[in-house]
C-alpha cells in the first residue's frame, strides 16, 4: 500500500479523492515502492514536508473539499523535489528549489495537473479567470521552459513572459474578428 492514510484523513477520505490520489501516484514513478503518508489540511490547498534525508518519512496534506489533480501533482512533486537534492537514484533529474519550479514541473508531468490553474506561476488575470481555455498551451510552455533552463538561468522569467504573450495573441486574434481559439 503505497499510501498510509493519518487517523484525521482516514475519517474525510472518500473513494474520489482515493481514485485521485493513485491514479496522480501512477505518473510519479520515483516514487513507486515508497510509502507516503497522506494527512489532513483545512489551512491551505495542501502542503508537503520536503524530505531532508532519505530516511525522512514521505508526508503530503490535502485540503479534501474541491481537491484537485494540480494540487496533489504539486503536493508530490514537491516530494520529488525534495529526493532530487539528495540524489536518490531513483530521480533521474535535479529539480530546482522554490514554488514556481513544482508549478512548472508539475504541469510539464501530465495532462492530468492541467485540470486547475497553478498557485505560484505568474498568470495574467484573463489566463487565471479562463485557465481551461489556456491549460494546454501553459503546459506546452512549461515543457518547453524546462528543456529551455540547460541552457538559460532565466527560464522562469523566459516563461512568464512567453504566458503573457499568450493573452496578447488572443487579444490581436478578437481585435481581427476571429473566433477565440487556441492555436495549440
Ligand atoms: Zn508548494
């Protein structure tokens, strides 16, 4: 059982957010054969212990009510993370510390992340207010910022920008009478 549920989660689980959880743990494979305890947050969307030494326990909280597949993808990427700076083998690639990089490499990782606008990233209000509208060109954006940071330090910046440029077109593209849509 690849995840062990505290006594305050155990009691909100339902089988939707246990259906969330494997098939978010599925896309994870650095951390197959790990145990990860999940607990139980009112507080905030959720939160995640970054593991400090490979011994360290494996501990994400989610909030239960609107949970969604961004927060969890986050939630264990920031897991993910963590292990990348104490080069467990299982993690191919070193993840940068902070926030904005879970963002980045939390959509970048699948589809499935795409199903809420993340917290941290820099988005225009018009992205954040219509995200399903522009989820799938920020992701393309992301993988691409990620292949883009070997060899540019700003990458971060490089993809926000390249987010705003997003709302630029769509506007250029309603100034000119044609239909919205995306060009991804
Ligand atoms: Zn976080």
């Amino acid at each position: 059982m690849p995840f062990r549920f505290t006594p305050l989660m155990k009691k909100r689980l339902n089988r939707r957010t246990h259906v969330m959880l494997q098939s978010s743990l599925r896309l994870f494979p650095e951390l197959q054969g790990k145990t990860i305890t999940v607990g139980y947050t009112k507080a905030h969307l959720g939160s995640a212990l970054i593991p400090l030494n490979m011994d360290a326990e494996l501990t994400i909280r989610l909030k239960v009510r609107q949970l969604s597949y961004n927060t969890i993808g986050h939630e264990l990427m920031h897991l993910v993370q963590g292990l990348s700076h104490l080069d467990d083998p299982a993690v191919s690639e070193r993840i940068p510390s902070g926030e904005k990089p879970c963002d980045i490499w939390t959509l970048a990782r699948s589809e499935l992340f795409c199903d809420e606008a993340p917290t941290y990233l820099k988005l225009p209000p018009p992205i954040r207010a219509h995200w399903p509208r522009y989820a799938r060109a920020v992701r393309a954006l992301c993988v691409a910022a990620i292949a883009k940071r070997a060899t540019y330090r700003l990458y971060i910046n490089w993809l926000e920008a390249q987010i705003h440029e997003l709302t630029q077109q769509n506007l250029e593209s309603m100034k000119s009478g044609e239909q919205m849509q995306l060009a991804f």
